[in-house]
C-alpha cells in the first residue's frame, strides 16, 4: 500500500491531559484528536483519511524544511523543529493537566511557534472535521480567533494572529524572526465565545506548569536500571492513557489503524480492556507508582460490584473509559481508511466475547496490589 498523503505512523508524537490525547505528526500535523475525551468522536481524523478527517498543521512555508521531533526531557511536552536554509523553527505542543482554579473543566491543547534562528514563514490550517466527519459545523472568524460549531459541540481557537475563513476552516500566514513568537489555544466551549488568547507569558508559565507535573510524577520511579530513559517514556505514555476521573487505561488513543497495511483487521482500542490494563497495574506498581494503580483498582472494584447485579455475572473482556459496558461496533463507510485498510470501526463487538484467562490475570494484578500497593478492603 502507497503511503502518499499519509505519514508513517511512527512518524507522530503523543500529547495529552488525562482526558483525550493528540497525535502530532513531524510535519507538524495533528491528524488525530477526539474531544472531549478518548473515546469521543473525532474532531482531526485525518490518519483515517487525508481528504474527510479534519487537521490542524503549522508548518513552515518551506516545503523542503528538514523536520524532526522529540520530547522535552522527561515530560509528555512534544518539540518539532524545522530546519531550512534560512532559520530554525519550532512548534511546541502540549495539554495542561487540569489544576485547581481557573483549569478545572478546561481542556486546552496549545500550540506554540516561535523561530530558533533566522527568520520562517508558517502557514497555519484548521480544519475540523466533527463527528468523524459526519457532522456539519459552522465557521465563524472573530477578533481574537475562530469558533466551530456544531448543536453537540463547539470549539474555540484563540490566537492574536489574523485569521481567514476557508470553506470550512481557517488559514494564516505568518513571518517569525528569532524575537518572535505565536501561540493558538483549541478547546471545547460551552458558549459561543473565543476565550482571550494565550499571551506569550501565560503559554511559558501553562508550558512549565506542565513540564513540572509530568516531572513530578516521573519522580515516584524506583526505577534505576541501565534502560531509565525508555522505561521512563513507556510509563509516561501509560500515563497518557489514563483517564483521570476513574482511573481506567485504554488500550490505545486510536481507532483502525490496520494490523496489516491494506487489511482488514482494523479495530478500536480506545477501552478499557481488563487483561491489558492488568498489566499495566502491574508494571505502574513496580515502578512504584501507586497512585496510579490505588485508583485504578478502584474502577475494578466497581466492576466487580456490578457483577453482582448482571444476569450472566461475569466481567466483559473491556469497558468505556468511565466504566459503561455500551460498545456497539460500527463501520464508518465514508471514510477510506489509513492508507486505504478498510473498514474504518468504532465501538468493539467483541466486547461480549468469552475470555476466561481475564481472571486469572485480574487476580495476579490483585495479589501485587496488595503486595506492593495497598491492601485490598472486604468488599473487593
């Protein structure tokens, strides 16, 4: 299968908040982001199709620029440089972790550009794409960004760079020298109103707030073997894929992306599945990172409690990220796929399958609970 308007999936880093996750590609695409959280419907699905998606790129004018991509140390803070012959250009991207104040109930993905050395034009597009690009939005340019909307959801982009209208989106253009910088704020609104722009200030001080947490977190790591680095990144992408109200770890932040390029075997992996998530209790817990698991092991419990109640009284082989056990398999036919494997599914029909090594593996992530976490009470 072509690759042609697709970037290779490893060619994309990964920000999140606890409630959703981006994916950025080196091009300095965001070709996936469902809102409000992981298993919503996508608002960027442009790795399922490069035409029906939805995106949200800045990239230099420059289409020869050289790119390449990593992590501020030790965070989930994602830097993409470019490099031409005249400048060095970054865009950074993250997604403050909610915060008591003014963060609680936000959710905002920001991105940052700024020029290194030298001087580089950018072009900017947004293009959502709502409801895996089955529902219609309105487009409306305001002094201070843009809102689209539609009766389920409206999103705000706040920047103080002039905005123009597409069909469907918005572009800009912008020249940065080495004293300048921009920054573009998208978040889900509760009234049609763009919040006031991120100043540059304010993004540094969201910026380290965030390189603080993830930080902070990455401290509680017992970890001290000769591969630090890699297992300290698998355990900040497991983070990543918590959902921070209950607990639960999906399985992955994507849907369909083919097993094999071309086939058929393409599912969604944005649940909660007992098995996977059993493992990664365990791994969190041995790393000696107990907060993580302590809550987790609380989803379980409520799983176990309903148990009780079910007809069949067995566990489900997977769960929504809040515990609901609705995950009805569908076909999204307008859509053709990364590079063309079809079908594209949401939902997961094997959901009510018979898998009875689940309990094995819930138990050995019980017994380590109890062993190194902390102990499990009569109920559970």
């Amino acid at each position: 299968m072509s690759l042609e308007g697709y970037l290779p999936i490893a060619d994309h880093g990964l920000i999140g908040n606890h409630h959703t996750v981006a994916l950025v590609g080196i091009d300095g695409t965001i070709d996936w982001y469902c809102c409000p959280r992981f298993d919503s419907p996508s608002l960027f699905g442009a790795i399922l199709d490069k035409d029906k998606g939805g995106y949200f790129r800045i990239a230099p004018e420059n289409e020869g620029a050289k790119c390449k991509q990593f992590y501020f140390p030790a965070t989930n803070v994602l830097i993409t440089r470019f490099l031409t012959p005249d400048g060095v250009g970054e865009v950074t991207d993250f997604m403050p972790v909610e915060r008591p104040g003014e963060l609680v109930g936000r959710q905002r993905l920001i991105r940052s550009v700024r020029v290194v050395r030298g001087q580089m034009a950018f072009n900017v597009e947004v293009e959502p794409r709502f409801d895996y690009g089955r529902r219609a939005h309105k487009v409306e340019v305001l002094k201070n960004g843009a809102l689209f909307e539609t009766p389920a959801l409206t999103v705000a982009l706040a920047t103080r760079t002039p905005l123009e209208r597409t069909r469907t989106g918005i572009r800009a253009s912008l020249v940065l020298s080495g004293s300048d910088s921009a920054s573009f704020t998208l978040e889900p609104v509760e009234e049609a109103m763009v919040p006031v722009p991120c100043s540059e200030r304010l993004a540094e001080e969201l910026m380290r707030e965030t390189v603080q947490y993830w930080r902070a977190w990455l401290a509680q790591s017992n970890y001290r073997g000769r591969w630090r680095e890699m297992v300290q990144r698998s355990a900040l992408t497991l983070k990543l894929l918590t959902y921070k109200p209950t607990g639960a770890i999906v399985a992955a932040p994507t849907t369909s992306l083919p097993e094999q390029m071309g086939g058929p075997r393409n599912w969604d992996y944005r649940y909660t599945w007992i098995r996977d998530s059993a493992f990664s209790l365990h791994a969190l817990l041995l790393l000696g990172f107990k907060d993580s698991a302590e809550q987790f092991m609380g989803w379980l419990t409520d799983r176990f409690q309903e148990m009780k109640e079910m007809e069949h009284g067995r566990l489900q082989i997977m769960y929504r990220v809040d515990g609901s056990s609705d995950l009805e398999e569908e076909e999204l036919d307008h859509l053709e796929g990364y590079c063309g494997s079809r079908p594209v599914r949401i939902g997961n029909g094997a959901a009510n399958q018979l898998q009875l090594d689940i309990y094995g593996e819930l138990i050995d992530a019980i017994y380590v609970h109890n062993r190194y976490g902390g102990p499990i009470y009569y109920e559970a």
